[in-house]
C-alpha cells in the first residue's frame, strides 16, 4: 500500500539527519503502518519485528483491544493531573495489584521515571523505616546495567559513553559485578538500603545470570534488612516465558519495576509496584507525576493487562522461545560465538570481521526481518509475543541463512 504522498527514503533520513540530536543510530527504514507483529515501510515492504520497540510491544502493533481501550478513553477523558481524582486510575493500581501480588503501586510514565520512583522510595525507606543515618544511605547497583537515562541513572553505569560528559553525578551508589552473589554480600554495609538488579540484562547484551542468583541475592537481602528492587521493564510482563523474569527463580523482590509493555505500543505507562512498608513514606507533595496515572494511560494500561493475561502470552513466549532458541543454537555457524535468553528475549553473540552484529542486521533487514544490534556484538531477537509458530519458522530461516551466509 503506497502512499500518494510517500516521499523517497533518503529524503525522511534526511530530515531526521538534519533536524534531529543525533543521539541514534537507527537503521535505515521508515515504517509507517503496523499490525500485529508485522511493519510496513513507506515503500509498502513489509517486515517482521523482532525488536517489539525494546519490548513495549509484547502484545504486538495495536492490539485490537488496547487500540479500542484507547480510543473509547480518548472519547471521553484523557488527563486530570493528580489535583484529581479520575475514574481509571484506581481499578488500573488495583488490577496491576492482583496481577502481582502486591499491595499498592504508583503510576509514572518512562521506565526511567519509574526506577528514580523506586530510588527514591529506598532511600526514604532506609531512613524512616531502616533507621539509616541522614542522607547515608547506599544502593547497590551491577555492572553492565541498564536502567534509563537520567541524570542519576547514568550516574551508576558502566557503559563509559552514557556517562561521559554528563556528570557530576548523583552519590550514594555502589557496583558490584552482575551475578556475583558474594561480592553483593561483601558490598553490603550498615547502611545499604537496596540492591537494583535486573533479573536478566536485556540492553547489557541479553545476560542471563547464574542459576540461584537472584535467589541467593533475594536470601541476602532479607539477611541484612535491604530492600530488593527488580527492574522488569524489559523482562517483565510474559516477556522470558513468565509474567515476571524473577518467577523463575521464585523470587518476590520488595519494588516491582514496570514499565514498556505495561503501555501496550501505545502510550508510556510505568509503575513501581510494593507493600505498604515501603509505599507508605509518601506524603502528599512527596513525588509526583503531571501525566503518572492519567485516565488515558490508565486505560491503555488496564487493557495493556489485560491481554497479556488472557491470551496467557507469558506461556506463549515460553514454549515458542525454547524452541526458537534451541533451533538458533542448532545452526551450525563460524560466526555464531553463543545464544542465550530466556522466553522470547534471545541473544545471539556473534563474531564478524567488523566486530559488531550490524551488518547481521542489515542483511537481515533485506529479508524483511527488523532485529537490532546491543552491546555491539549481540544480535537480540525479541518478537512480540503474539506471534505464532509459522512466522518464527520464516524468522529462523532468514536468520539461519544471513548467519551462514
Ligand atoms: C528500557 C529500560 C528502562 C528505561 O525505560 P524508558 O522508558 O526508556 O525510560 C529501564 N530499565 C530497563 C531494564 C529497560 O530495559
């Protein structure tokens, strides 16, 4: 389906080129219709999308019933700021609640927004309910670890380009290496208030930890009265083959972090999710959000939910992701170093001349598959998990044959 007003390609690169920070470096493709797990470009190609917008888009482009949660809102309220009350907001905590298992949760937009939530909540915890000295307190943080792009976030990153130029930063952070349960007991001191972890590293290049990890991480924390905050923004919602990445090792951390697919593809909608003893050092005025909880983020969260729930995707990214990743590490290929992931969050290490997966990428591109390189040297396929068994058999194929090319 070719636009009458679809301009040549280079001219939309152009603009953005032109126009734009150039803090990206997307591929070449400008898509302007979606459905499903499928793209279009303004040529009319169409392309399967295995990156789900970093996995915002578990429930694929405009699920029907997140579109139409949508659109109803759009007809009737969008947004009230928190100065008021609105009539989605509540039954949303509430249904993210009995999802989780949790007691309460607080409604923000970004990913980022959502973790600084949580850092905040920690800190304030160890104070009035830990009993930490004023303006003592410590969080542990892992190497290689993404959680957003604030200020305070890139602060306690290793990646030396998210922090350079960028500082001075926020104190009060500690890193230890991911997966090292020891060096988390060794980190931990009278005033550690919590441990941010990721339960797999989705931007760290797909690294799944050790076995008993987040179990033992889960142990020490208990031991020492320090808060377990895990970031499921990426891994959460069905995306590793369960509803939260933490299930596989039984894990309950105290701060739920929510985020992308919480919004369906549609709208930004993050939480932090927890029991009253950490949620209850708010006071009005404390935190706030002009947009955190709006009706129409609401709706498109409690639909967003709701899909991912009765169509059981989390089930769904299991069965289909142990099959896909066993069919990927079966292909025989000089270039293929390891795959790993769990669910439909797979990463494939590759080695090439260049040194990066970006030429894997692009070749992929041209068979009409749209996956994006992290951490330079890994390949991540992470396909909205409605897609069915056929279409990951035409994905196999094409990335079987670029990676053997
Ligand atoms: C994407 C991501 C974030 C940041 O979310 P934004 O919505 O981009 O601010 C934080 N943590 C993890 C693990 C993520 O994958």
């Amino acid at each position: 389906m070719i636009e009458a007003t679809a301009r040549p390609v280079p001219e939309y690169l152009g603009e953005v080129e032109r126009f734009s920070a150039h803090n990206y470096h997307p591929l070449p493709v400008v898509l302007d219709r979606g459905e499903g797990v499928w793209v279009w470009d303004v040529e009319g190609n169409r392309y399967l999308d295995m990156l789900s917008a970093y996995s915002a888009l578990n429930q694929g482009h405009r699920h029907p019933e997140i579109i139409e949660a949508a659109r109803a809102q759009l007809d009737r309220l969008t947004l009230t700021s928190r100065a008021f009350h609105n009539d989605q907001m509540g039954p949303f905590l509430a249904e993210l609640c009995e999802a989780t298992g949790f007691e309460r949760a607080l409604p923000m937009n970004t990913g980022a927004e959502a973790v600084e939530t949580a850092l905040k909540t920690v800190r304030k915890w160890a104070y009035e309910v830990k009993g930490v000295p004023p303006d003592q307190a410590e969080i542990i943080v892992c190497e290689n670890n993404f959680h957003g792009r604030t200020t305070t976030i890139v602060g306690f990153s290793s990646e030396e380009q998210y922090r350079s130029g960028f500082g001075p930063f926020t104190p009060g952070f500690r890193m230890v290496p991911y997966g090292d349960a020891d060096a988390l007991e060794t980190a931990i001191g009278p005033n550690t208030a919590g441990f941010l972890v990721e339960p797999l590293q989705g931007e760290g290049g797909v690294v799944v930890p050790p076995e008993g990890y987040l179990r033992r991480a889960r142990a020490l924390c208990d031991e020492h009265r320090v808060a377990l905050m895990a970031d499921e923004i990426q891994t959460g919602l069905g995306r590793t083959g369960r509803l939260f990445c933490s299930e596989w090792e039984d894990v309950r951390p105290d701060l739920l972090i929510v985020g992308k697919a919480l919004g369906g593809g549609v709208y930004p909608v993050s939480a932090v999710i927890a029991d009253s003893e950490f949620m209850d050092v708010f006071h009005p005025g404390d935190h706030g959000s002009t947009f955190g909880g709006n009706p129409l983020g609401a709706a498109v969260g409690r639909a967003s939910l709701r899909v991912i729930l009765d169509e059981d995707l989390p089930a769904r990214a299991d069965r289909l992701g142990s099959a896909f990743m066993s069919r990927l590490r079966g292909i025989d290929s000089p270039h293929i170093r390891e795959v790993r992931g769990r669910g439909l969050l797979i990463g494939v290490v590759v080695e090439d001349s260049s040194g990066t997966a970006r030429p894997f990428c692009e070749a992929l591109k041209e068979r009409g598959i749209l996956a994006k390189e992290t951490h330079e040297q890994v390949i991540r396929f992470a396909p909205p998990l409605v897609i069915d068994e056929e279409t990951l058999d035409f994905a196999f194929e094409q990335v079987r044959d670029v990676l053997t090319a």
